[in-house]
C-alpha cells in the first residue's frame, strides 16, 4: 500500500458487523465507512443500538463470540487490522491503538492495584521491568491529576471513586503513547460534574500526546465543545458527517436536525417543552426496507422506503445519506 | 484481624458442644451397648460380671451424669481410655490423626490439580469437545460411589495385571517414599470425587469472569490468552472456589472412613469405624470432636483466605 505516508491513519471501509442472537442474525454495523486523520478528534454520535460502540469494538476485533465482522476493511497506517493474525493485533492493542471504556465501575481489575493495571501495557509492550514500569505508572496517574499518586499505586480500584478510576483508564490508554485512542463513552457513566473534567483531561492528554481520538458518545453537547469532525449513526449505519461547526451551524439529514432540536437550551427552556423526534428507534431484526429512519421521518416520501440512500457529498465536504437533500 | 481470629475461635465452643452431645446421645440409642458385646465373647459371665464391669467403666452412673464427667474431662485435654483397651484416647487419636491428614492433604492436592486446570480448559473451550468430555467426566466422579471405586481399583488390577495397591503401611518419616505409595491410591479416589464438584464451580466462575468488563479491558490493553487466565481471570474467580473446599472438608473426613477401611490405612476413619462397631463411646466421641474441630477450622482458614484474595475484604 503506497498510501502509508499521505493517507488519513485510519480509514474503515465498508464495515459489516452482525450478531447471532435468540432471533436470528442482527446486523449491528452495515457498510460503515469512515476516516481519521492523525492527531483528530473524531465524535461518533448516534442513539443506543445505533451500532456505535460496535463498530469501536470491531475496529480492534474485541467483539464477544457472538459477534462477527462480515465485510470491510480496517486501514490502520496502511495496514488492515482485520486481516492480523492473533499476535499481531496484540502488538497494536494498548500500544498503538488504546481502548477507554464507558464503566469505569467494572472496566478495571478488583484484584489488581491500580499501578500494576497502569503499568501492565508499558511492561506488555516495552518488555520495561516492573518497577520501571510502576514509576511510569506513578507519573501517568500524577499527569491525569490523581492526587498523591505515588501512595495511591498500591491501591485497588474499589477505593477508587467513578471519576478517579476514569482518569486511571486515561492514564493506562496513554501509557505506550498510542496514535490513536478510542473512547466509548467515557463520560456516560460518571456525574455530570466529573464529565466535564473528564473529557477536559482527555482532550488535554491526547492533544499533548500528539494522539489522534475517536469518541463515541451520545451526547450531542461534548461533540460540540471537543471533536473536529463529527460522524452520525443511525440504525447501523452512517447517515451524515461534517465538520463538527457545520454540523451544529446546519444540520442536513433529518434525523440530525431532529437530535440538535431535541438539546435542551439554557435560555426560556423553563416551561418548554423538550422537542423529541417522534418514534422509537428501529429494531435491528425488522429493519424496514429503504431509509431506516424514514418511519419517524417528517419529510419522508414513499421513494424514502424503497431504496437505502448511499452517503453522498452534500457541500462543504459533508457527506449525508438522503434522498430529499 | 485478631479480635476477628479470636471471635471465630470463640464461636467453634458451643458448635462444638453441640457435636459432643449429639454424638454422646445417638451411640447409647444404638441397640446393643458395651457390655453385651464384651460378655458375648465369654460364655461363662453371670449377671454379677456385667454390674462389676459396668461400675468399673463407670456406665453405671446415669447418663448425664457420665456425660458432663466425661465433658468436665475433656476440657482438662483427658478425652478419657478406651473401654476395651484401656489405652488413652488421646493417645489413639494423635497416633490416627497426622495419617488422615495427610490422606486428606493428598486427595485436596490431587482435586485442585485435576479440577483446576480442566475447569479453566472447559470454560476456555466452552461447548468444544473437549468442555463436553470434561464435564461427562465430572459428572461420572459425581456418580461414582467412592466405596465402589475403591472396590475395583482393588479387585481388577490384580485380576487383569497381577498388581495390587500396596496395603501396608509405612509411617512418612520412617520412609516417605513408601508411606506416599500406599496412601496415593486412596488419595487419588477421594481426590476424583472431590474433584467433580470444583471443576464444574471453576468452570463456571471463569465463564463468569471472561464476560466481565475488565477482562475486555484487559484484552484492550494486549494481553495474551495465558497471561488473561492467569493474571487476569483466575483469582476473581477463585473466590467461590475456595469457599467450596471448605464446605468439602466433611468429604474429606467422611471419605477417610471408607478409603482407610478399604486400603487399610490406619487412620481416624478406621479408628472410628472399629470404635462404633465395638462401642467404644469415648473414643467415638473423642473422634468426632477433633474431626468437627478439624472442619470449623479449614472452614475459617478458607474465610481468611478470602482477604488474600479479594482487596476488597482485606480493606473492610
């Protein structure tokens, strides 16, 4: 592949991903294509079951045995990770692509302390000693802010508060410096006043670390104040990307306009109502032929159900998937 | 930690005193007492003999009072004589224990080697082959009779090859080599029993364990499959595990019975199989007190365990 050097450093093609379940296969992910560019900040937003935190899973192949990748490619520096052998995709997770997860309650180790969960990937990937490994550990908590970080190494994760354990996850996603960092929402499960110092610290971290970062989130809010550019799931699938200020100056497909209408304001929204997009998100197992979100579409019209719209560039190097643009 | 050891300690006196007065009640409920069987093996005993023999073990006295005498003793650490043979219980009992201990000690060791590594392979390979093979496994040494198992390791080898289990016993430190020989048959048998039930928990807890978020996180980071059982699965999912052992000690001891009776060992099982037969009430109870005393105390090495295991217990 000769477009190692002046490629984006990552670059998903068509990714296909389905699940075995009691009713049938359920495609999860279908025919997902996007890019990063080194050091970016890319938000992945969508509506749970839209296929978001999938498609993160998939691009390190993590999913659990019921899940399989059907098609696609995963180009990560030129190189498709889907194709690696067992050992190789090893050699990349925690050192050039790191993972930070939505639980920080259960995503950490109880039986391990925090310094050697820290340390593991420095020593995994480094083959350092332990104990160099630990102090690298002790100044990665220190740079994501846990206070007294030294004494703190020896702890475990249950006396560790929600916020804290995901500082450490921030602190261990960095520690091989990694190019690129998937975060799948990091903050969901934290208190709203620990979301903001947390996605702060990440921004911080990754822009300083010189770490491209994908964040996955549904929550149209952090999107606006850390991404660059921003991809929109529904139903499995894309259906528009845009820089992020183009995307909040002017939504094109409709069911992104719906999602930006439905953030709560700060001015008069006391005794108004919230807007919501009418309808429930569709079931994976019945999708509807044509445009999944055409049942809950205001603007949708009987060529909406026939065919699935492809992702089409719509100005401005935007990409939409609708027929009524 | 030792107002806790000290509180347990304390705990094991009334389950104890319990155990003594169910075992000292049930053996004079069963038909047939001392003194008929001592008479019965001489013919020319009158009814003079059986009041003299009976003042002279003090089975004269009602049954409380000989109750409360023989516990009033037993704190003292006099466990009191055999009836038959005048020799000390404790005597008896500290020259059986040290063999079903270790009879006890092999067979644990023999489970955890056999249930561990097949239970961690089975949940790994969960619904292969192999998973299916080592549960069928599992569930035959659960079906097993050991009395019977024993009786075919006996029976067939000698039969077919013309070998037999050693059965003569060999204390350790007069030649271990030899003592191992003889007690790694029956070790092996009581270990397989005992090893159904820990497998198909470990199975089951690392099944458990390998669905957990941190093991994701854990394979995010690039942990290799070996590294993710060991460093990562198995000691959260040991916990339960080791709970099992201990409520598997009375096995042990009860399985001590029957394999030292049909190996010959001469253990606490075969001490206590040959005193209730021959109604020996004092070394009965003195059996049981120390075999309960045993289980209580496995059982609260097993909850001290759990600090080395789990932080979280150790920080409360």
């Amino acid at each position: 592949m000769d477009t190692n050097l002046t490629g984006p450093l990552l670059d998903v093609q068509d990714l296909s991903v389905s699940f075995r379940t009691d009713r049938g296969i359920v495609r999860a992910v279908d025919g997902v294509s996007f890019h990063v560019d080194a050091g970016e900040t890319l938000a992945i937003v969508g509506e749970s079951g839209s296929g978001k935190s999938v498609t993160a899973l998939s691009l390190l192949r993590l999913l659990d045995a019921a899940g399989s990748i059907d098609s696609g490619r995963v180009l990560f520096d030129g190189e498709n990770l889907l194709d690696l052998d067992a050992r190789a995709i090893r050699s990349i997770r925690g050192d050039r692509i790191a993972m930070i997860f939505q639980e920080p309650m259960s995503s950490l180790n109880p039986v391990l302390t925090i310094g050697k969960q820290v340390a593991e990937p420095i020593r995994l990937h480094r083959g350092t000693p332990w104990q160099d490994a630990l102090r690298e550990a002790e100044r990665l908590l220190d740079h994501s802010r846990i206070p007294d970080a030294p004494a703190r190494l020896k702890d475990y994760p249950h006396q560790f508060s929600g916020g804290m354990r995901q500082r450490t996850m921030i602190a261990m996603a960095l520690a091989c410096r990694p190019k690129l960092i998937i975060a799948d929402e990091p903050t969901t499960a934290l208190d709203v006043t620990v979301q903001a110092q947390i996605l702060a610290l990440l921004k911080e971290l990754t822009r300083e670390a010189d770490s491209a970062l994908i964040l996955i989130t549904h929550d149209l809010g952090v999107v606006a104040r850390y991404a660059d550019r921003v991809a929109v799931m529904y139903a499995g699938r894309i259906v528009e990307t845009a820089n992020a200020r183009d995307l909040y100056g002017e939504p094109r497909h409709p069911y992104t306009q719906g999602l930006m209408a439905s953030i709560p304001g700060v001015e008069g929204s006391i005794g108004h109502r919230l807007k919501t997009i009418d309808g429930q998100p569709p079931d994976l197992a019945r999708l509807p032929p044509g445009c999944a979100f055409a049942p809950r579409c205001e603007r949708a019209t009987g060529a909406c159900r026939e065919a699935t719209p492809a992702l089409e560039p719509a100005g401005n190097g935007r990409l939409a998937a609708c027929i009524r643009l | 930690m030792q107002a806790y050891i000290a509180r347990r300690l304390l705990a094991l006196v009334p389950t104890l005193l319990f155990v003594s007065l169910i075992v000292f009640v049930s053996m004079r409920l069963i038909p047939g007492d001392v003194i008929d069987l001592m008479l019965a093996q001489n013919d020319i005993a009158t009814g003079q003999d059986r009041a003299r023999i009976e003042a002279a073990l003090g089975l004269d006295q009602p049954v409380y009072v000989q109750y409360f005498t023989w516990l009033g003793n037993v704190v003292t650490g006099d466990f009191g004589r055999s009836l038959w043979n005048n020799v000390p219980v404790t005597e008896q009992l500290l020259a059986t224990m040290p063999i079903t201990f270790e009879l006890g000690f092999l067979a644990l060791i023999v489970a955890l080697t056999v249930a561990l590594p097949i239970g961690v392979y089975s949940a790994i390979r969960q619904d292969t082959a192999g998973d299916y093979i080592a549960r069928s496994f599992s569930l035959v040494m659960l079906a097993v009779p050991g009395f019977w198992l024993g009786t075919l390791v006996m029976v067939f080898p000698s039969v077919w090859w013309r070998w037999a289990p050693e059965l003569e016993y060999t204390p350790f430190l007069e030649d271990p080599i030899k003592n191992i020989q003889h007690l790694i048959v029956p070790a092996i048998l009581l270990g397989l029993s005992m090893s159904a039930v820990t497998m198909r928990m470990t199975r089951t807890m690392m099944l458990e364990v390998l669905r957990q978020d941190y093991i994701r996180t854990a394979r995010a980071k690039g942990v290799g499959e070996a590294l993710l059982i060991l460093r990562h699965a198995l000691r959260n999912g040991l916990i339960p595990v080791v709970t099992l052992i201990g409520l598997q000690a009375p096995l042990l001891i009860g399985g001590a019975v029957i394999f030292e009776q049909i190996f010959v060992v001469p253990g606490m099982g075969l001490l206590l199989l040959e005193a209730v037969f021959q109604r020996d009430y004092p070394v009965v109870s003195g059996v049981f007190l120390v075999a309960g005393a045993s289980i209580l105390l496995i059982n609260l090495v097993v909850d001290l365990s759990y600090g080395w295991l789990d932080p979280k217990v150790r920080h409360q």
